[in-house]
C-alpha cells in the first residue's frame, strides 16, 4: 500500500484531492493532512509518506520551504498549484509532475499514475535538488532534467545543439554526440528555452544560436551546426532567424 499525504491550506482543496485519490487508486492509502510549512514538515517527520501532494502556497512560507526541511529523496512529489508563473517553469525544468488547480481529475490521475510508477526506479533527488537549487537563485537555470522511460539526465543547456521533433516526442543532440528523446512535444520546450537563445527555425527543430557554426543560403537556405549537423529553414523564418543571429 502506498502512502500518500496532502499539504495544502485549502481544506475544500485537500477534501477533492483525498477523494480522487480514493475513487482512483486502490493501492493508496491517505495517511494525513497539513495546511502549512510547520505541519507539513512534522507530518512527513512523522508519517514516513511514500507520496507528497504539495501545495506551493501555504501557511507560513511555500512547498518549497518544507522539502528544504526533509529528507525528499524517500519520497515522490507532485505540486498541486494555482497558476505560478515562474514556480512552474522551475517545476518543468526539472521534469517533476505538477497539477493546476482547479483540479482536473484526469490530468490529477495521469501525474499521480506517473509518480507511482516512478516511486521503485529512482528517488526523483536530482529533480528536487535541482528544483531547489533554481528557487533559491531566482535565475534562469543552467540545467534541465531530461526524463525517458528509464532515466533522468541532469543536462547542461548550453551543451544541447537542437532538438527535433517527432510528433509526442522530443529527441535532444547534445554535443557529446548524445541523443536524449523525451516524450514531450517540441512546443514545451520552446516555450522553456526562450530565455536560453533558442530558436525555432523550421516546426521540427529547435536549435541553439551558441552551437550553430554557418547560414549556408544556397537552395533555400539551412542551418549548419558545430557538429556539421544541417537544419533546414522555413521561409516564412528566414528573417527572424536572421534578427535573432544578430542579438547573440
């Protein structure tokens, strides 16, 4: 049986979470409740929770502030918050499921359904570590957790050549000659990389404008990478490619 705890200072909220997860999974059990930073962190102290939903606002400070003050590589966590610009950004870098509120129970089943499967392959503490590390600084991150059907990768963005896409799924090139492929759509990601001089030049590729060693005009034009990797250019891109080039 799974162990499972809500920290959220909505009772009315904590109330839909514990039947969902009632209705949905057998296998888990709801072993306590908390409503600020002080009980949450004496809860998980005491309970030992396989499963933490986490509200990011809380009493007394945020979700972030409890897991500075546990132990949360023995558990796996999943964020339940209102829309949180920067905190969900973070979230995604770190490739660590989430759920907006209002809830939707199908996205709440899939994020939890993800955890507990997660919960035997690994303790999900480089994500936290990671996540933690981006609060604090407040900057934009250097690093992004990549999570595959068996692994995490901790990557450097600044070493991530371009990405393609194919269709629900993401490949990363590296430039350690690596491929990474994620089952998240390219569109995530330009969203993620816009601060980080990413550009999209063509609806299958997102490239890095550091790693691109020429524009070679010739029949239509395309992109050539340090890795002599080539990448074609929409017409329609052509020029905002260009500005972009420009900024760098």
């Amino acid at each position: 049986m799974i162990r499972a705890i809500i920290i959220d200072d909505e009772p009315s909220l904590r109330e839909i979470n514990r039947n969902i997860l009632t209705d949905n999974f057998n296998d888990i059990e709801v072993v306590g409740e908390a409503c600020s930073v002080e009980e949450g962190v004496a809860l998980i102290n005491n309970v030992d929770p396989d499963l933490v939903l986490l509200d990011i606002e809380l009493e007394g400070g945020t979700g972030f502030h409890i897991l500075q003050k546990v132990d949360y590589s023995k558990f796996k966590t999943i964020f339940v918050t209102a829309f949180n610009q920067f905190a969900i950004k973070a979230i995604k870098f770190c490739a660590i499921d989430y759920i907006l509120k209002p809830v939707n129970e199908f996205e709440f089943c899939n994020a939890v359904s993800n955890a507990i499967k997660a919960i035997d392959k690994d303790s999900g503490q480089k994500q936290i570590h990671n996540l933690l590390s981006q609060i604090e600084d407040k900057k934009a991150p250097q690093k992004i957790v990549l999570r595959t059907s068996d692994a995490l990768y901790l990557t450097e963005i600044s070493n991530i050549l371009f990405c393609k896409s194919d269709n629900s799924y993401t490949t990363f090139y590296l430039a350690d000659n690596k491929e990474i492929i994620v089952s998240k759509s390219i569109k995530e990601y330009c969203e993620l990389f816009e601060e980080h001089g990413f550009f999209r030049p063509h609806q299958s590729y997102l490239v890095n404008l550091n790693q691109i060693a020429k524009i070679d005009k010739t029949d239509g034009g395309f992109i050539i990478m340090k890795n002599g990797n080539e990448i074609p250019i929409s017409t329609r891109r052509k020029q905002a490619l260009m500005q972009a080039i420009e900024t760098i």
